[in-house]
C-alpha cells in the first residue's frame, strides 16, 4: 500500500475537483422546484390513504361496538 504525502493527497483532490461538471443555477432551481413538488404530492396521497384507513376501520369498529 502506498503512502500519499499531505501535499500529493491535496493536489490529487484538486484534480479530481477540477473534473467535476457542477450543475447551473437554473438546473439546482428547477430540481429544488421539484423535489418539492414531488414531496406534496406524496404527502397528500398518504394523508388520503391515512383518511380512507382510518375512516375504514371506524366502520368495522363501528359494528362491534
């Protein structure tokens, strides 16, 4: 196993760095835009599966009390 030097290590990591494609302003926009968008959505179909459920077992419940 090899041995990097503090000096080598930080210059390989700036190489690395460098190759890095870093996404536009517009692109971080617009998947931040919808990440939100998903995330309301998934947040009202559980909270309609949570209503269909609760208001299902109130009705079996219902029958035997």
């Amino acid at each position: 196993m090899a041995t990097t030097n503090p000096l080598q290590f930080i210059q390989q990591v700036r190489t690395e760095v460098s190759k890095v494609v870093w996404p536009t302003r517009r692109e971080v926009m617009l998947t931040t835009v919808m990440v939100f968008i998903m995330a309301a959505l998934v947040a009202v179909f559980f909270a309609l599966v949570d209503i269909l459920i609760r208001g299902g077992l109130q009705q079996i419940l219902g029958f035997f009390g």
